[in-house]
C-alpha cells in the first residue's frame, strides 16, 4: 500500500511526538525525584536548625541562670526568661518535623521530658539567689550541669542520625543526575536526525499546498457575501419575532414599555435606554421604563424639548453621532463612558403619537439595526394604544362595580330596618302580654312586701339598739385605754427612772451583779413600754385619732435609715440586707414619712426574725404599672402605684395562716412550741398604718422558701411649695376665776424643801399626784442643786406656785381635784407668774392644744436620760441670754416670719432680716451673732456663691450656719453645702419645727456630767438550804435566765441552762446528778409540755422534781402542766420566796 505525502508526515510526527513523549516522562520522572530529593535535604537542614536552636536556648538559659546565682542581679536573668517561652515551643517544632521517622520522634520526646525536668528545676530555685552559700551554688550549678548534659546528648544523637540520613539523600541525588543526563544525550541526538527529515518533508507539502489555497480563497469570499445577506434578513425576522412576542398579552402600559425596551435593549445590544409615554391630558412625554439611565435624568419631556420632544413631533428615528464629552455618561461599578451615539424613535398611530423611545448605545448601529427599529414602530404603537384603550376601559368598570356595591349596600340596610321593624312590633306585642302578668304578680309582691317592711322595722329598732351598746362598749373601750394609758405608764415611770439610776451606780454601794440585775430590769421594762406603746398605737389607728402629715420624703433618706437601723441586726445574724431603688422611682415623696418608715420597720423586723442565718432580706422600691383588684379608693384612682417590698428566705407562711398573721395577737405559729416570739401586733399596725395612707399591702409566699410583702401606694406630686405656716395658736381663753389662797391643806406625805427656803435659792415645783415618780423627780432635782416643792393636786399645785414663786414647775397632766390643762390656764393668766417656765410630763397620749405655753412635753414613763435633757433645757433657759441671729432673707423666711414659732419655744433671741448679700457682709463686719440663718430658695448655685462670701466674711469659723432651701440635691451639691455650714434643712410641712430644734441646739446646748467611780461590792445573802443542789433551768428568754440564774446562784446552787426542751433532754443525759428542774412551758422546738412527757417517759426520771414555769394563767393551765408530769406549777412573774418555798418542798420530798 502507498502512503501519501500527508500521511508520511502525521507518521512521522506520531513518532516524533512519541519519543518526545518517552523523553519528557523520563525527564518528569528525574526531575520528580530531584525535587523530592531536594526537600528531604530541606527537611533535614531544618531539623538540624531547631536542634541548634533548642541546644542555644538551653545554653543561654543555663548561662543566665549561673550568671544571676553568682551576682544576685535579676539582669543577668534576662536570658533566661526570654528563652522561657521559646524552648518549649522549638522542641514542640522538632517533634512535628520528625514525625515521620518513629525513632527521631521517641528521641525528641525524652529531650522534652528532660527540658520540662530542667525548666522545673529551675523553677523550684525560684528569683533569689541572695540565699546561696557557695556550697549551695556548687550543688545547684552540679545538679544543672548534670540535667545539661543529658539534654546536649540526646540533642546530638539526633543531630547526628539527621546528617547520616542527609548524607544517604545526596548520595542518591547524585546517582539519579548522571542517570537522565546519559539518557537526555542519546534522545536528543536521535531527535535531532529525526527532525531535519521531517523538516525537508514538510516544506515540499506547504509548496503544493499553497497553491491550493489561493483557489479556495476566491471561491470563500463569493459565498460570504451570499451568507451576509442572508442572515441580516434572518436577523431582522427574529428580531421582529422577539418584539411581537414581548407585547403580546401585556395589558398594562408600564409593563409594555419595559418588556420591550428590555428587548430591544438586549437585541439590539444598545447600553441604555428610555420608554416616554405621551400623556394627552398634560400633553408631555412621562418616562415609564428605563435601562442603565442616571439617577438625575428628567422624568417628563415637553413637545419640542429636548431630543426625546424634538423626535416626538416627526415620524422618524432621530439619530445623533459624536456626542460631546459632558453628555450623561452610562456607568457601572467598574467604570462609566459618554455613548458614542443616541437614537430617538417617535410612536405614531393613526397620526396619534404615543411615545418615544431612546436608546444610547457606545458604537453606532448599522442599517440593519435602525431598519429593524422601523419596521416594529408600528407594532409597539399598536400595542400601546390597546394597552391605553383596555386601561380607560378598566376605570370604567371599577366606577360601574363601586356604584353597584353601594347600591347593594343600601338594599341590605332597608332588608335589616324593615326585619328590625318587624322584630320590635312582636317584641311590643310579647311586652304587653308580659306587663298584665307582672301587673299581677305586683299585687301579690306589694302584698308580700308589707309584711316584710313590718319585719325590716323590727330588726331596723333591734340594730339600732345595737348600736347604741356598740357605741356604749367603744366608749367603754376608749375610757379603759386611756386609763391603762396612766395607769400602766405611771408604775413605769419609777421602775424605768430608779433602775437607770441603780445600773448608773453613782452612789458607789452596788457589785458588778446588782448593776447587772439593774440593766436587766430596765431592759424588761422597756420591752414592756414597746408592748403597750404597740397595743395603744393599734386602739388610737382603729379609732382614727392617729396623725397622717405628709411632707417631701426623699427615697435615699428613707432607704438610708433603714440601712443604718438594720445594718447591725444583719451583720449580728448573718442576714444579707440588700436595698434596691428602681430608677423610675421619684427621687421625692409626698407622704407621711414616720407612718411609712414605721411600716417598713416592722416588715423588716419580721423579715430578720424569721431569716436563718446565710439567708438574705431585700428592700426594693420600684413604680408599678396598670393593676387591677385593688380595694382601696386612692389605688383605684391613681394611674401610677409605688411598689415597696420587703422579701426573705426565710421559713414563709402556709396559704390557711397567710389571713391570720394580719389580724391582732395572731402569728402563724401559735403553738407552745413556737420557735419565734413577739406579741402578733406588728403586721396588723403596719395593715392598718397601709390601708390610711391609702394603699394596701399584699403577701406572697411559700412555706419553706420565704415571703414577700408589697405595700402598694398611690404616686401623688407634692403640692406647690409654700412658705411653711404652724396651726395658729388658740386665742387665750377668757381669765380664768381666781382661786382662793384659803381653804388649801399642804400635803404631808412628801417631806420637801418649803421650810428651808432661802432668798436667792432656784426652787423647783412639782406638781405630781404619784408620790413615788414625784419622789424620784424630787432626788433628781436636789442632784441638780434645787430646792423642791411636792404638791399632789391641781390646786395645790397652784396655790404653791402664788406662795412660792418657784423658778421652775415640773407638771403632771392628770391631776385630782384640778387638771393639768387648768393649771396651765391659772398659770398663763395670773401675770405674776406667767413666765415661770413650765415642763410637762404626762402619761397621755399626746399633748393638746392647752399646753402651747409649756416649756416642752414629755409622754410617761420617762427614762433618765429624759429627766436629764428635761432639767437641761429649764436650766438653759433660766440662765439663757438674749441671742441674736442675722436672717438672709428669700423665698420662705422674710421680716418677722419667725416671730411666733420663737415665742411658741419662748426662746429669749432677736432677729435681725437682711435681704441682700451686701447688707449681710455689713452686719457681719459691724456685729456679732450667735447664729447665721441663709435663704437660699431654690438657686443652689447663687446661694453657693454668697455662702463662701459670708464664711470668708465672718470673724470667727465657730459661728454656725444653718442653710434653709426648696431644693433636692445630689450628693456632691449636698457634700459641698455641709463644708460651708452646720446644717441644711430642706422645705416641708415640718421645715420650721426642724429649724427651732437646731436653734435650740447651737444657742442652748447641755453640759455633759463627768461618770462617776465603779462601785463596791457588797456582801451576798444566801440560803444554805439550797446550797450545793444542781438545778436545770430551761427557758428561751435570755432575760428570765438571765435573772433566775443570778437569783439561783446567790443561794449558792449549780445552774445549768437550756433554751428549749430538745436541749434539757441532752443536759439531763450529761448531768444525771441533777436534783431539780425549772421548766419553761413556751419554747421554741419542744414545748416544756413534751419535754416533761420525754423527761418522765424516756429518761426514766419518775422522780425527779419538775417545777413548770409560764406567764400563762389561763383555766386548766395547772392540770395540763401537771398530766404531763410537771411536779408543781408557778406563774411568771415569778416571786422568789415562793419559788424557794416550792424547791424546798420538793427538794425534801426526794431526799
């Protein structure tokens, strides 16, 4: 077979190509190898590098370290802890290196073992070395030499294998080099004798072939020109296609006109472009469609504007070339160019014009382009004028439905008026048959209805005597308290007023014990002074006699009592007090401060009570939104409700006793056993203390896990403010008869001073009908160097005073024979003694308006420290001079507008009212003043300004300063205000009370009494029929073991004690020798009850004495105490001989 030319040469490329192929894939192949070679050699050097790296750590490391043991210089150091980080680090970069050969990687695993063993080491030694000997330096530097070495080694064994295997790796590069070097010579040379035989080959072949070609050239060129003309009519029938097709079935013209100028656009390969709809009614081309236009193109073209109104007024393609450089541009995000040519073609149909199209392209179009936007001119016209004609069309049929539906509407409104006409004339005729029934059954309900009534005024007489005895029983109620009032306070008086004196132990006659007993006994009487100020404070609130003044009440001030109040409670009882103030609180209330502070009080009383230890109570304020199920009117009306909750961890309340603990001398645990004191009237004040200040109080709680109680109160706005007005004092009664000096017997039954008078003696009256308190006052006032007068009656009280002309009257209110109030009436009116100061003390509840006159008021009982203060303050002002004060005037005290609160206090000063600054500075400089007062309203920052003014101003820093404002301030204002004066009083209802109490302060204070020595003791008395007998006493109230303690062991008797009955079984066990038992009947844990049951049952005690002990008397109270096994019974208050007696007695029936 012969092979053509052509075929010669493809053979004799093919082989060409295929030694060329079998020469490249041996060369692949080598320099594949190499390249792997080479990288191995790579890795090897980069192993050996982080050796070299590791092993100079180490050594700077070491170097360090010996250079700072021998000079103690942390510089030397530096080294050391820059390599610190880094050696770890580089043998963690080893390791990954040589994770491909197993043995390296078992050799960099000892090293880091022994770097870490090293680092250890060296960080046992720690950063000084000032502690060294040299023997300890020899052993360090021995033992790190030691570690060194064994680290250098295992370093330079895997140097070496590295080298040995980078010396194998080169050895076979070589060989591999010499091997493709033999290879590539012989290929070469065979390809280069193959290649000149094909060359001569091919160079015949393109001669003949050249000649072919220019043949076929010709006949190529004829055929194009045939092909052009062809598919530019191709060209045109799709792009006719294209138009048609986007216009069919789009009815809206906006949609018309971007369907097809996005298809023009796209066909016709133009850049941008704009669809202008003629509108007829404004007659301007608006702009509903657009491609790659500016932001800023106009919207809307007139006839003849522009390029696009220019082509709208003739029929055919507008098209402009050369468009100037500041043309719009057509942009993108990677660019923007000017077009280089603009076409506008009008849209006429049945010479009606339509719109406009504009189209922007970067080159121009050819013929065939513009010849396609002719011939589908027409079309778009077409279609755009249907679209317009189907949208008038559209609007129609919209107005045609609304009108329908409207009327549709109105039919529906007549159906239903005549359907309700007709439902109203039966119900009419359904009403009429129902009224002659009910017309019936009213004959018999007034029938029925009378004899009722006949009932109803049976029961309307039967209340309202009821009534009557209600009212009755109140008032009985009302004279008991006030009674009890006196009658319980007045005892109290001498109790609380000589136990003070004792636990003072001024005479020097008392042991530490007696002054102990003291102590205890004022304490105990105290307690019973809260029990009854609680029960008179809960009568006075259910009658509605107790006093609701709301002023400005700051929320910071109350939260900071309570803190300062609790602070100490918490820290003694392990309790967490937490306070939290919502910020939508307002900073200022108008309320009535003491009854709210007063409320929270006893809330967290309660709260720490019944709080174990480790367990938190939280006081929070916040604003509460919309609320329902309030009762109370203020809540009910208020849009805003101040939220102030009390919550603990502490036990909680079950749900059936969540009623009981707000009603009088109820606790949820009631019981004998009850674990927690108190009388039960805390929650029932602080209800009713709520419920006036109108708000409620509510309870959630969980037994176990804790309560919380919210008070809930309405938010008011504080009224205006105004300058502060006291209630004016009550017109002077008419002159009260004059009481004849005759007919007076002077008691006797006080031995007084009235025979030792001499001239120039300072007399003190006291006007009391209990001997024993007027006793007491009589020894205070002869401490005090007076000579006293007792009267024990009204009378008396004034016919002394006439007689005597006494400096001062000590006053009691309810007095036999004539009053208090009458006293003070003679007294006031009789000018001869008028300005005999007068100090009441009296058991009432509070003062009334006759004793605007008095000195000052004092409630019984009275302690020391009020006989004190009380004696200050009439000693003060029988020796008071006449005090000046200069007054700045401003917005709340002006030209004698303290004339009548300093008369009230009758305070012998004079007030000098200046109105600037200027005129202050000036009486400053010329006079001197006991006391500067400052207006400064509600300009804190002006009245700052003159305040340091005035300081500089005055003579002497010693003068006090006291600021009066409307303004609440912040803590830096308030802390600036306190360095420049004594005190701020901020305007309230209150203000000027405060402001007379300060004055009082500076301008007449107390001298402070020097203590006396401690006492001696005295001598025991015992009863050595109790000597040497172990008694138990178990009781919770530290007071009564307290004192039954002392009484015990001054009869010489071994007392053990315990606060429950859990705790005297676990004593008994301890002290069997025990020969009697005192046992409290209510204690928390186990009652005394159960304890003498276990006592008797499980400790086999049959007959070992029990004495039981309570404060109740109630009927059957013995015979329970006795049926659980008590021996015998007392009552508390105990008395001592008969508690002696009763031991006695059973002490001898055991032996």
């Amino acid at each position: 077979m012969k092979l053509s030319s052509t075929n010669r040469l493809y053979i004799g490329f093919a082989f060409a190509l295929v030694l060329f192929v079998v020469l490249g894939v041996i060369a692949f192949r080598t320099i594949r190898n190499q390249l792997e070679e080479a990288q191995w050699v790579r890795h090897s050097y980069k192993v050996l590098k982080s050796i070299a790296i590791t092993e100079q750590y180490l050594i700077d490391m070491e170097t360090g370290r010996r250079g700072f043991r021998a000079t103690n210089e942390k510089r030397f150091l530096k080294p050391y802890t820059e390599a610190l980080g880094r050696v770890e680090i580089s043998a963690e970069t080893i390791r990954k290196l040589v994770t491909d050969n197993p043995e390296q990687t078992e050799r960099v695993i000892e090293i880091e073992r022994q770097i870490r063993d090293l680092l250890t080491y060296w960080k046992e030694l720690g950063d000084d070395a000032s502690r060294y000997t040299r023997a300890d330096i020899v052993r360090i530097t021995d033992g790190e030499k030691a570690r060194m070495d064994e680290a250098r080694q295992k370093l330079g064994d895997m140097a070496r294998m590295e080298e040995l295997l980078l010396a194998n790796r080169e050895k076979e590069s070589d060989r591999a080099v010499n091997t493709a070097i033999y290879v590539f010579s012989a290929g070469a040379v065979f390809l280069l004798l193959f290649g000149a035989v094909l060359l001569y080959l091919f160079a015949f072949e393109i001669r003949k072939r050249q000649k072919a070609e220019t043949e076929l050239l010709q006949n190529l060129e004829e055929v194009e020109q045939l092909n052009q003309v062809s598919e530019e009519k191709n060209w045109m029938l799709t792009g006719l296609a294209v138009i048609n097709e986007s216009i069919q079935g789009v009815n809206e013209s906006d949609s018309l006109a971007k369907e097809v100028l996005r298809n023009l656009t796209h066909y016709l390969a133009v850049q941008a472009g704009g669809f202008y709809c003629y509108d007829d009614e404004n007659e301007r081309l608006e702009l509903n469609a657009s491609v790659a236009l500016p932001a800023q193109s106009p919207q809307f073209y007139a006839l003849e504007e522009g390029l696009v109104g220019q082509a709208a007024t003739g029929s055919e393609v507008v098209v402009t070339n050369h468009v100037p450089a500041d043309y719009w541009a057509i942009q993108s995000a990677s660019g923007k160019s000017v077009p280089g040519q603009v076409i506008c073609m009008p849209l006429w149909y049945k010479k009606e014009l339509k719109g406009v199209i504009e189209l922007a392209a970067f080159q121009a179009l050819s013929h065939t382009q513009l010849a396609l936007l002719k011939a589908v001119a027409n079309n778009i016209a077409i279609a755009l004028n249907a679209a317009e004609a189907r949208k008038k069309v559209n609007r129609l049929l919209e107005r045609v439905q609304e009108q329908k539906e409207i009327l549709e509407n109105q039919q529906e409104e007549l159906r239903q008026s005549n359907e309700e006409l007709t439902r109203q004339s039966e119900i009419l005729q359904a009403s009429e048959e129902e009224l002659k029934v009910q017309e019936e059954e009213l004959r018999q309900i007034n029938a029925e209805l009378e004899e009722r009534n006949e009932a109803v005024e049976v029961g309307r007489q039967t209340l309202a005597r009821k009534a009557l005895e209600l009212e009755e029983t109140g008032r009985y109620k009302s004279e008991f308290l006030a009674n009890m009032s006196h009658e319980l306070r007045t005892p109290l008086n001498s109790v609380l007023i000589l136990a003070k004196m004792l636990s003072e132990n001024k005479a020097g006659n008392l042991t530490g014990k007696q002054v102990e007993y003291a102590n205890v006994i004022h304490k105990s009487g105290s307690d019973l002074l809260n029990l009854i100020n609680d029960i008179l404070d809960l009568s006075k609130i259910e009658a509605g006699k107790i006093d609701m003044v709301a002023e400005k009440a700051a929320v910071s001030g109350i939260v900071y009592d309570q803190e300062q109040l609790f602070s100490v409670v918490a820290e003694q009882k392990g309790v967490k007090l937490v306070t939290e103030v919502d910020e939508s609180v307002p900073p200022v209330l108008f309320i009535a401060k003491p009854r709210l502070e007063q409320v929270i009080k006893n809330l967290l009383s309660n709260a720490f009570k019944f709080t174990p230890q480790g367990g938190t109570v939280t006081l929070s304020f916040r604003v509460h939104g919309p609320m329902d199920g309030f009762a109370n009117e203020p809540l009910v009306k208020a849009g805003q409700w101040l939220a102030i909750a009390v919550q603990d961890t502490g036990i909680g309340v079950s749900p059936d006793k969540q009623q009981v603990i707000f009603e009088a001398f109820q606790q949820a645990d009631g019981s004998t056993s009850r674990k927690y004191g108190g009388t039960g009237l805390g929650l029932s004040i602080s209800k009713e203390l709520v419920k006036r200040l109108g708000g409620e109080m509510r309870l959630q709680s969980q037994e176990g896990q804790g309560s919380t109680f919210t008070v809930y109160l309405p938010l008011t706005e504080a009224p205006t403010a105004e300058t502060p007005k006291a209630t004016e004092p009550e017109p002077p009664k008419a002159s009260a008869p004059v009481l004849p000096l005759t007919g007076i017997v002077e008691q006797n039954t006080l031995k007084d001073d009235r025979d030792a008078l001499q001239k120039g003696d300072k007399v003190m009256l006291i006007v009391e009908d209990d001997p024993i308190f007027a006793s007491v006052v009589q020894d205070f006032a002869r401490s005090k160097n007076y000579k006293t007068i007792v009267a024990l009656q009204g009378d008396e009280g004034i016919y002394y005073a006439r007689k005597y002309k006494p400096s001062a009257i000590i006053l009691d209110m309810q007095l036999p024979v004539v009053d208090g109030w009458s006293v003070i009436n003679w007294l006031k009116n009789d000018e001869s003694l008028k300005a005999i100061p007068v100090h009441v003390m009296s058991a009432a509840d509070e003062p009334k308006s006759g004793i605007g006159s008095a000195l000052a008021y004092i409630r019984k009982p009275v302690e020391k420290d009020d006989l004190e203060k009380a004696f200050g303050r009439i000693s003060d002002h029988l020796q008071a001079q006449i005090k000046k004060v200069l007054v700045l005037s401003g917005d709340y005290l002006n030209n004698d507008s303290l004339k009548q609160f300093i008369g009230q206090r009758h305070f012998d000063l004079e007030c000098e009212y200046v109105a600037t600054k200027a005129e202050a500075l000036k009486k400053l400089g010329q006079n001197s003043y006991d006391c500067l007062i400052v207006d400064m309203g509600g300009d804190l920052e002006k009245g700052l300004g003159e305040l340091k003014q005035l300081r500089e101003a005055m003579p002497t820093e010693s003068l006090p300063v006291i600021i009066y404002m409307d303004k609440d301030l912040k803590p830096a204002d308030e802390w600036e205000l306190k360095k420049l004066s004594d005190v701020v009083i901020r305007e309230s209802s209150q203000a000027i009370d405060r402001l007379m109490d300060e004055l009082e302060l500076f301008l007449y204070k107390v001298q402070e009494v020097e203590k006396k020595e401690l006492p001696r003791p005295l001598t025991k008395i015992d009863d050595r029929s109790l000597q040497g007998k172990k008694v138990l006493l178990v009781d919770d109230d530290m007071r009564n073991v307290f004192a039954l303690s002392t009484l015990l062991e001054e009869q010489q008797m071994n007392v053990v004690t315990a606060v429950d009955g859990r705790e005297a079984l676990e004593l008994l066990q301890q002290h069997p020798d025990t020969d009697i038992v005192l046992m409290d009947i209510m204690m928390p844990e186990m009652d005394g009850y159960e304890a003498t049951r276990r006592i008797r049952a499980d400790l086999k005690q049959i007959h070992l004495p029990v004495i039981a002990l309570t404060a109740k008397a109630m009927p059957g109270d013995r015979e329970k105490a006795i049926d659980a096994g008590a021996s015998d019974y007392i009552t508390k208050p105990i008395d001592s001989g008969r508690l002696f007696s009763l031991m006695r007695v059973w002490l001898s029936v055991k032996a």
